[in-house]
C-alpha cells in the first residue's frame, strides 16, 4: 500500500498550485483519502478528505473557498486544488488514506507561499 504526494514548490501569494495523491496497492474505490498539512512548530491539521466514491467532501474552514478536493478514478489519484494562496499555507503536505483512521501516509510535498 502507498500514497504518494507531488506538485508542491515555490509560489507567491495569490498563486495556485495543484496537488497530487497517486494510491497504488489497494482498492481505490474502496477508500476515502485525506490531505493533512503541517507547518513548523504546529501539529498536522486536516485539510480536505473525500469520501470513497468521490461523493462526499469536508474543507477546512481556514481553506474554505480556496481549496478544492477530487478524485480521479481512472488514475487513482486524488488532487488538491489550492487558488488564492496565501502565506499562512506554507506547509508540508501530507495525503492519507482514510477519513478519520488514517492508516496510510506519503512522505508529504513541501508548499511554500512568498509574501
């Protein structure tokens, strides 16, 4: 089982940048899957989960209108789409597999937002 993150970089605020969760060794369609972030000195917080079957999704208040969680089936992916970006969402990037037991983690994507 692996989840692996890619997409983050350098971007300046107001910039976009696209995330991507690639799930190998299980049923995708069978699980949901959650983005995490982390920034120094603070614990991980949830950012975005989807459910299963793409259905179902729960944003972060804090990225409530400037985040955007899918899944694409074919690929066994599943993105974050992050607009307006701003500094404050300087953060390592984590996916997950799971809604509230997470069982599966990926070494996580470094995003960085200049002022």
């Amino acid at each position: 089982v692996q989840v692996v993150e890619s997409g983050g970089g350098l971007v300046q605020s107001g910039g976009s940048l696209r995330l991507s969760c690639v799930a190998s060794g299980f049923s995708f369609s069978n699980y949901p899957i959650s983005w995490y972030r982390q920034a120094p000195g603070k614990v991980r917080a949830l950012v975005a989960r989807i459910t299963n079957d793409g259905a179902n999704t729960n944003v972060a208040d804090s990225v409530k209108g400037r985040f955007t969680i899918s899944r694409d089936f074919a690929k066994n992916t599943v993105y974050l789409q992050m607009n307006s970006l701003k500094p404050e969402d300087t953060a390592m990037y984590y996916c997950a597999r799971g809604w509230t037991t997470l069982d599966y983690w990926g070494q996580g994507t470094q995003v960085t937002v200049s002022s």
